[in-house]
C-alpha cells in the first residue's frame, strides 16, 4: 500500500469543499489523521506538515460552524427587527 502524500491531503483539503457538512467533516478527519501519521515519516517536510494540519484543524471547525449557522442557529444569533415600531 502507498503511503499517503502531503500533496494527497491537500487535494482531500480541497475536496471538501465542495461536500455536504457531514461527509465534509468525514474526509478532512481522515486527512487530519494521515498528516499526523506522516509526522513520523523523516522525509516529510515537517514545517510543511504541521501547517496542513492547521489548516485542517480550522478548515473542520469552518464547516461544523457553517452547519451551525445554516441549521438556524445562526438566525437565533440574528433576529429580524420584526417586533420593531
């Protein structure tokens, strides 16, 4: 089995992107999991490494907000003057 790139995380990065919040969340988890294995690779370049992961830590924390906000909490954050004079 080949080993998973950090050029294959960032594609999987990208992909979710486009995916509902559920499935989203599903495949930037399994590629937050594949960078932490290559932490342990002496070929990955480690700096490169760990700003994927930070950027996948906030990219899972972007998509669960947007769920948030679009399932309505969001509305209950931002009431409508309806009971404005």
């Amino acid at each position: 089995m080949t080993e998973t790139t950090l050029e294959d995380v960032e594609r999987s990065l990208d992909r979710a992107t486009d995916l509902e919040t559920e499935e989203a969340v599903s495949v930037l988890r399994t590629a937050r999991q594949d960078v932490a294995d290559l932490g342990s690779n002496p070929d990955v370049d480690e700096q490169r490494r760990r700003e994927l992961e930070d950027r996948l830590d906030q990219r899972i924390r972007e998509v669960k907000e947007r769920d948030a906000y679009d399932s309505g909490l969001g509305a209950a954050m931002n009431p409508e003057d309806d009971e404005a004079p």
